[in-house]
C-alpha cells in the first residue's frame, strides 16, 4: 500500500521513532508503528479490514470520507483514501478490495 501523509508534521512523527514516542508516549508509539506496518505490508485497504485487533473502519458524521483504525483506546489513527479516483462499489460505498493508496490525517481521540 502507498502511504502518504496530509501535512509534513504528522510525517515526521510516523517516521521518526524518537519523536513519535516523545509525542505519543511510548504504548501508542508501539502500537502506531505496528498499524504503519501493517499498512505498509498490505496490498489493499481490505487486508486490513481483516485484522480483527485493527478494527479498520469507515467514520460517519462530521469525519464521513475518514477511516479510523484503533491503537490504544480512545485513540485512533485517521486516515483517507488517496486514490485518484477513489474506487466506489456500485452502492456508493467504498471498494476497500481496490483502494491501494492512503493519506494518513492524525491520531486523535475522536470520541472526545
């Protein structure tokens, strides 16, 4: 999977180790590396999905058009599809089975 970054800020705290722990501690820095790997490794958005601990999902409301992926509760890491066009299934929803390129967008609580 292809991943980029909205904002350069948000790069550098996934690609440095030292920063990313210093900014979210290091369980959530762990676990935030695990997901980028796992992103990394995935061909499409739907291996992903599979991994139940990952529960990767579409956001609703006002982050609709976002997914989240869970690292420790109630954090999450948000992130878009980045295809250009992003691939649609005939009801309009998303074809996570060809989505292959992602934007990450932060890691925040989005319940708070």
């Amino acid at each position: 999977m292809v991943i980029l970054f909205k904002r350069t800020k948000i790069e550098k705290e996934c690609n440095n180790k030292n920063i990313m722990a210093k900014k979210y501690g290091p369980k959530r820095a762990n676990l935030l590396k695990r997901r980028l790997s796992q992103l990394a490794a995935a061909d499409v958005l739907d291996d992903l999905y599979n991994l139940p601990q990952a529960r990767c999902h579409e956001l609703k409301g006002e982050l609709k058009g976002y997914l989240s992926v869970d690292l420790d509760h109630p954090y999450r890491l948000i992130l878009e599809p980045a295809n250009n066009p992003i691939p649609k299934k005939s009801d309009g929803g998303l074809d996570w089975t060809k989505i292959n390129e992602i934007r990450i967008i932060s890691v925040e609580d989005t319940h708070g």
